[in-house]
C-alpha cells in the first residue's frame, strides 16, 4: 500500500492587537477612573453635609458673623470721618449685644457675669449692656452701639476734603436701619443650652474692636489667624489690642 501524505492542517491566526489599539483602549480606562473618582468625591461632600447638618447650620451663621463685623467696621470707619465717632461710647467699656433686663442699674450685664470672660477691674474696665431690649439694634445710639449712624449727614463739613471719600459710602450709610446682632445672641441659659455666642464692642480713641466667638470647624483657623491675641475668639477692628487690654489676659 502506498503511503498516504499527512494533511497539513494551517495553524489557526491569532489576531494581534496593534500597539495602537492598545494604548486607546488603556487611555479610556484611565478616563473612566478619573470620571468615577470625581463622582465619589461627590458623593462624599454630599454625604458629609447631609450626615453633618449641624456644621452646615454653624457654618452659615459664622459667615454672618463675619459678614456683621465688615459692615460695623465700615460704619465706624465712616463715623469717625464725619466726627460722629465716639458719640456716648466710653473707653474702659466691653459694650454686650445682650439687653440690661431685671439687672440693677449699676450692675446692667450682672445676670451674664457666668457667661462672661472677666475683665480687669483694677483698672475699672467693666461691662454695659442697652437698657432696653427694644432699643438692642437701634442705630441711633440707643443700641448696643451707643453711637448715632443716623445723623452723619447732617454731621458733615461742606467744606471738609474729606467729604468726597464720605460721599462714596453715603448709600451704605443711609441704610443702617437697625445694628446687627449675634444670630444666636445668648448666653448658657438660651434656647441653645450652654452655648455661649454674642457680639463685644470696645471704644478707643478713634479705635474700635469687635469680639465674638465662631463655631464652626471651618472657620475655627480664623480665630487664630485674625490678627488678635484670642485663638478662641474672633476679633476684628482697627485697634485689636483693646479686648486683651479689657481682659488683661
């Protein structure tokens, strides 16, 4: 019998992916990855906030805090440019966003005194509180301001140079209706438990300060960063010595 010759089977092609094919494709998968990184880091700011309201509610309060400390700050800028400045604020006074209420004329902020940091009576520094709690944001120097933004037009030297700087916040003036208060505006025995969170005015001489305190983590590194001698408070102004003279800490 004859030999029968072998059928040659062909070996099956293997199809190659060119080194092309293969970079696209990695470089869509890297895409994907930085897609599905930015989706999570988004879903994890909003779970924060929604698991966290209470440190978005702290937030939103210490940017109104701060936001009242600008705008008191420019109107006593402007108070002293029109000679309203310092109306009936005395020096050696912590003036409180808090009314005087059933406290005793000599003692007006006595009812607060647990709640307060002490000052340095030595040198007779003490606390004023407004006498009326009607009168607590009234501009007209019946407030826990006791100077009169009200009247700075009428306060103004036509023949003053300095009244073409004043002519430029002359709108922002006008509109203090009412002076504005801590949003929480209590001491420990509030509706707020031991929370403790108002606003301080200090006079100087043609100086000011502002001093509160802000509860939120966000805006914790501000306290310490404003410039003041208080990491646990924040102090804003044009004399920020003047709460570490009151307190004499």
């Amino acid at each position: 019998m004859g030999k029968h010759k072998k059928k040659k089977i062909p070996a099956r092609k293997v199809k190659k992916t060119s080194d092309k094919k293969k970079k696209k494709s990695f470089g869509f998968s890297l895409a994907e990855l930085l897609i599905s990184i930015g989706i999570l880091a988004i879903i994890s700011t909003i779970t924060v906030l929604v698991i966290n309201p209470l440190e978005l509610a702290a937030r939103t309060r210490d940017s109104i805090r701060i936001t009242d400390f600008k705008k008191l700050d420019s109107y006593m800028s402007y108070a002293v440019l029109s000679g309203a400045y310092p109306g009936q604020a005395m020096t050696k006074v912590v003036y409180l966003s808090f009314p005087k209420g059933v406290n005793p004329p000599n003692q007006p902020c006595l009812s607060y005194s647990d709640y307060l940091e002490p000052l340095d009576t030595g040198n007779f520094w003490r606390y004023s509180c407004t006498w009326f709690s009607e009168f607590l944001q009234y501009p007209d120097s019946r407030g826990w301001v006791p100077i009169d933004f009200t009247n700075l037009l009428t306060e103004l030297d036509p023949q003053d140079n300095k009244l073409s700087i004043i002519k430029k916040a002359l709108a922002a003036i006008i509109n203090v209706n009412e002076l504005p208060i801590d949003p929480k505006n209590t001491t420990g025995d509030g509706p707020y438990g031991d929370e403790i969170f108002y606003y301080m005015f200090i006079a100087g001489t043609n100086t000011w300060e502002f001093v509160t305190r802000l509860e939120s983590d966000k805006y914790q590194s501000l306290m310490e960063n404003d410039g003041g001698y208080f990491p646990e408070y924040y102090e804003f102004g044009s004399d920020l010595t003047l709460w570490k003279e009151a307190t004499n800490l």
